[in-house]
C-alpha cells in the first residue's frame, strides 16, 4: 500500500469540516480533506438542473458569529445576499413582517397569552431555562391552547431544527432563541451554497489540498491514539499517516471507520442511544408565474408538513434562467427523529403547497429530497448533541452531532470547527521567532 504524511486529514468537505481544515490550514498545518462526494459542501451542496443551481439542503448563511468570522480568518471573500425584508410568516395567505416587532407583534395578533410567552423568553434570556426533559410542545401548552401559535412553533422548530415542536427539548428551543442567532440576519450565495466552500476550498488549498471522489475507508490507531487514514483513491488504497483527524463524517460513521474495540466503552454508548438524526424534505421549484413575492424565507401557520419557503431567485436572479423564479419549500415528516412513510409524508407536503399556492400547479419540481438516516437534515437533533472528543487522542468529530447545545445550522457547524481547532492550535508548541527567546 502507498503512503504519504501530512499533518492533519479532515474526513468530509461539508460545513464542519471544510471550516475545520481552513482554521488549520491558515494555523500552519499541512492538511488535507478527503470526501467521498464530487463536490464540496456536503448536505449543503449544490447541483445544476436544466441551468437552474438547485440546492441540496441548507441555503441561508448566517451574517456574524462564527461562520462569517471563519472566512474573516482564513481569509476567503465570503459572497452573500441579505434579502430585504429577510423573513416573514405566511399565515392565511398574508405575510406578516415581524423584522421590526419581533415576538410581541406576531404573538400579540394571535392570542390573548402572547404575555405570558413573551415573559418565559425574557425568563430563559436570565438564564430560567426548562430542564431538557419537556418538549416545546408541551412547554407550549402549559401557556396557550392557539392552534396557530402552536402551527408557527411547530414550523420554527421543523425549519431550524428539524424535527417537530413534540420531538425538540424546550430548552434547546428557548436556547436558540434567546441566546444564539436565531437567524435574524441571513443571505443567499449566488453561485448557490457550494459557492462559499469553493471559496473557503481555496484558502485550505493554500497549505493543503481536498481530495473529492476520495472516501476514507479506515481510521488506524494504536494504544488510544490515531496515528492514519486510508482512503480509496484512483482505485488504489492509500495510507495517510498523520497524528490529528478531523471527522465531519458523523460519529456513528467515524466508529465503523475505526472499529468499535478502538474507542471508550462510554463513548460507543453514547453513540448508540443518544443520537436522533433528524429529517427533512427539500422541495425545489421552478415557477414562470411568481408564487410569493417576499424575497427571503417565510414560515407558515397551519400545515400538515410544510414548514418554510425560500424565495432564491428574487435575490440571486443567477441561480435560474431568465424568466424563471426559483423556490426551495422545506417540511418534515411526523415523526422527524423516527420511521416515516416517505410517499405518504411527500404527498402532504404537496398538497401543502396546493393549499398556500394557488397556482402551484403551473410551477414545476426539479427535485424532491427526502434527507433522513445516513444522509439526515441533522445528524443528530439539537439537545441531543454528543461530545467533539472522541476518547481517542488526536481525534475529534466536527458538524451538527456535536454542537453547542441549543445552535442549529451551519452556524453551528462553523462553530463546532472553531472550538476543536482552537484546542489543537493551543496545544501546539510555540516556534520562537527570529531574534526573540
């Protein structure tokens, strides 16, 4: 078997990974990022239909915090639209604008208990936080029976979280909002999302380089410490020696890659009953008529699946032909952390769109994707998060298994990357500078 030596491989170019390998790349390491894919990006990818730049999953990047802060770094030109007004609701077929009122003016034209809600978020900003174990749901209802409200809760969770209202911890959903994002400021990519990891793919290839089409088929270690990879390239198996692995491959993924036996009896527990991969499913659009006028994302009231939509082409014209409007409608199934009939769960999201829209029927489907099990939305639902360490010295996990807890989306992602390489850039010896002791 051939072999080569660097000084560190990331495995997987999605968002975890690739701000993983940039951080340590402009850090001083020799790294390399491996991926079984074609392209970067992971399950936030991008792929062209009939001259239309059709997302895979994940479309809005987060302005501030640590995604942005990352190409601030590494120095990668980070190309993003905000569009104006960002987000919305869509109840009743009216959009109501929530940019400037927030909470209070969209609680507030629903029910008579928008006080007492509004009271349990200042209560969770101070810290006064459920303790895990109840779902929003039910926190929900110890304050208003409102079926709309709870419809709005329901759709915020699927779309951040992706899971529903009675599957997410009360306190992972007060977190996000009360202390994270919350994706009050967001744009699209004109090239699509994978045009923000091709530019972050550049920066890592300035000390470094990522493999594509190039799946890691083992990790090796020895006495609790990882030592290689080997990777299946131009059909040939390839030993990477290195002391330090970035895994944004998942954790269930990154224990078959190094066997059960190599890891902390704890840590495999904690694998097999703590994950919850969560799903979702991602409906692309092409419409010559508009659908909505609003140019961000909108969240619905009362449906059976359907959660958001996001209106792409009205901030990036690019991203299809001319004379085209392009829209990506996410839902998720009942239940998102279990088994589904996927046609069943499909179709109502359709007759969903029938209902919002009634001229959905002139528009066209580029495609419809069902993102669950192996390739999920999350690969673990927020408040059900694992720990970066592996037990296994040298290797580490990155992305949305194990994130902060309450963060969601790539924001999380970027965020997972930044903690762990700030560990193993810490921990480096200091190379004095010339002149100096």
């Amino acid at each position: 078997m051939e072999a080569l030596k660097v000084d560190a491989v990331v495995i997987g170019a999605g968002a975890g990974g690739l701000c993983a390998a940039a951080r340590l790349a402009h850090g001083g390491l020799h790294t390399l990022v491996v991926d079984d894919k074609d392209r970067l990006g992971g399950r936030a990818s991008t792929e062209e239909i009939d001259g239309f730049k059709v997302n895979i999953g994940a479309i809005a990047i987060e302005f501030g915090g640590v995604f942005e802060e990352t190409f601030h770094t590494v120095g990668a030109p980070l190309d993003i639209r905000a569009p104006e007004p960002a987000s919305s609701f869509f109840i009743d077929g009216k959009l109501i604008d929530v940019g400037r009122g927030g909470w209070s003016l969209l609680l507030g034209q629903l029910t008579k208990q928008a006080s007492r809600i509004l009271e349990k978020f200042a209560d969770a900003r101070s810290g006064n936080l459920p303790d895990g174990r109840q779902s929003t749901e039910d926190w929900l209802k110890g304050y208003t029976g409102n079926a709309t409200v709870h419809a709005i809760f329901r759709n915020l969770c699927a779309a951040i979280f992706a899971c529903n209202a009675a599957e997410l911890p009360a306190r992972a959903f007060l977190t996000y909002f009360t202390s994270k994002g919350a994706f009050k400021k967001f744009g699209f990519c004109p090239q699509g999302t994978i045009g923000v990891w091709n530019s972050l793919g550049s920066a890592i290839r300035r000390n470094g380089d990522i493999w594509l089409g190039t799946p890691a088929t083992a990790i090796h270690t020895t006495d609790g410490r990882v030592e290689g990879v080997t990777v299946a390239r131009d059909g040939k198996q390839l030993r990477i020696d290195t002391g330090l692995v970035i895994s944004n491959a998942g954790p269930k993924a990154t224990v078959a890659l190094a066997g059960e036996a190599a890891f902390p009896a704890d840590y495999i527990a904690k694998v097999k009953d703590v994950l919850r991969p969560a799903a979702n499913i991602v409906i692309n659009i092409a419409s010559r008529e508009p659908l909505i006028g609003h140019p961000g994302i909108v969240t619905f009231g009362k449906t059976r699946r359907l959660c958001n939509m996001a209106n792409l082409s009205a901030t990036c014209p690019e991203l299809a032909p001319s004379g085209w409007h392009l829209y990506v409608a996410y839902a998720v199934p009942v239940p998102a952390l279990g088994d589904f009939d996927e046609d069943t769960e499909v179709e109502l999201a359709l007759a969903d769109l029938r209902d919002q829209f009634a001229n959905f029927d002139q528009a066209r489907i580029l495609s419809i994707r069902v993102m669950r099990d192996d390739w999920p939305a999350q690969r673990s639902c927020a408040g059900y998060d694992l720990p970066r360490e592996t037990g296994i010295a040298g290797l580490w996990c990155v992305g949305d298994a194990v994130k902060q807890y309450g963060n969601g989306g790539t924001q999380a992602c970027a965020e997972t990357a930044k903690i762990v390489t700030d560990a193993i850039l810490a921990a480096r010896p200091r190379v004095p500078q010339a002149g100096r002791v």
